[in-house]
C-alpha cells in the first residue's frame, strides 16, 4: 500500500489554507488512514445515484428517476432517504427535499474528481460546466453500462490528501460562520457536500445517510 505522510500532507493543506485566506486548527486530527475506501465500481455506481437523484432537483419526473435506477440495478445502492424520495411523487416533495436533491450536484463533482474524470477540485471553485457531458443523459434514457466500465479511481494519497484539505476547509469555513464571519467566498455548504463524498469514499464502512462531517 502506498506510503501517506499525513504530517507533510497536514502542513501544505493548512499552507493552502493560509493562502486564501483562511484560518487553520492546530489540533485538528488528519483523518483516519485504518480504514478501507471504496472500489472504483462503488464509486461509480453511487456517482450514477446521485446524478439521477439530482435530475428530480432539476425537474424530471420522480417516477422516471426510480425505473432508471431499477432498469440499471442501482436499487441496491439506495440510502434510505433516497428511497423516501422516491417513493412520493413529485408534488409531494417539500423544499427541502428539492434543496438537498440539488446539493448533490457537489457530491457528484467531487467524485467525478476522484474518477479521474476532471483534472482538479479547489475549494473557491464551482461546479465545472463539463460535469453533465462526463454522466449518463437520462433525458435520452443513456443507461450506465459505459460509465461503469470506465470506473477508475485515483490513488489513494492523492484522495487522502484532497479529503485531508476539504476537512480543514471546513472546520475553517464553519467556525467562521458559527462566529459570524466571512469565509473569502469560500462555501461551507459547498466544502461540506464534497467533504462528504469524499469521506465516504475513503472508508467503505457505513451508508452515505451516516458520514461522519464532524470537524
């Protein structure tokens, strides 16, 4: 397994930190290397998830999304709030179901990050134009055949070191919003929703209801 010195990892993230801006923990932990991450088929199967999820936030029927996840065995892969959505209709869905449909859209760039499918994932940056033409057009029934067979995932230091900086990102981004504070235009929502994905990605432990986004 490859080597991951999370002290030198830890000291240039908080740099980077420091350089936009931001404020650093000294006693912030690095996060846990004993355990297991996801293979490149789980992550690409949960990335076809949340894209199909995300099509609710932006307008396709409820209806269609769940015999598209049917029709590509994806069924499995469900969390359980994503079950409940998909078992209303489309009027029955509150606000904040549609809020936490379109938040996706920052799980999903994070693990197309982690795919190798765009080149970098900086934390002041929105979602990149590119990230429909990189997933299945549901709009045209595309399925997810071809998607999967691409799966490939970085190395693992490479996404230990992203998870290690967006942590980081935000406990700064949040104790700046707790204090009421600007955090140089730094999301803590957006940090947050990448965050997640990337934590479940490196630990293969758990549903992605139940991430851990303590900091």
């Amino acid at each position: 397994m490859e080597t991951i010195d999370c002290e030198a990892i830890r000291h240039e993230n908080e740099a980077l930190i420091r350089a936009h801006g931001g404020e650093i923990c000294d006693w912030l932990p690095s996060p846990d290397l004993d355990v297991r991450p996801r293979t490149a088929e789980a992550t690409a199967r949960r990335a076809l998830v949340l894209n199909a999820m995300l099509q609710i936030a932006f307008g396709a029927p409820v209806s269609v999304i769940k015999q598209w996840i049917v029709d590509n065995g994806l069924d499995g892969e469900l969390a359980p709030s994503e079950r409940a959505i998909l078992e209303k209709s489309g009027e029955s869905l509150t606000e904040q179901d549609q809020t936490n449909l379109y938040w996706y859209i920052e799980a999903l760039w994070a693990l197309a990050w982690a795919m190798g499918k765009v080149a970098e994932l900086p934390f002041d940056r929105s979602v990149g134009s590119e990230l429909a033409s990189l997933l299945p057009n549901l709009q045209k029934n595309e399925d997810g055949s071809d998607f999967l067979k691409q799966a490939t995932l970085r190395p693992r230091p490479e996404l230990f070191r992203m998870l290690d900086l967006y942590y980081r990102v935000h406990w700064w981004t949040r104790t700046a919003r707790l204090h009421g504070e600007q955090s140089g235009g730094v999301s803590l929502d957006i940090v947050m929703e990448r965050r997640k994905s990337l934590e479940w990605l490196l630990n293969d432990v758990g549903d992605w209801d139940d991430v851990e986004l303590s900091t």
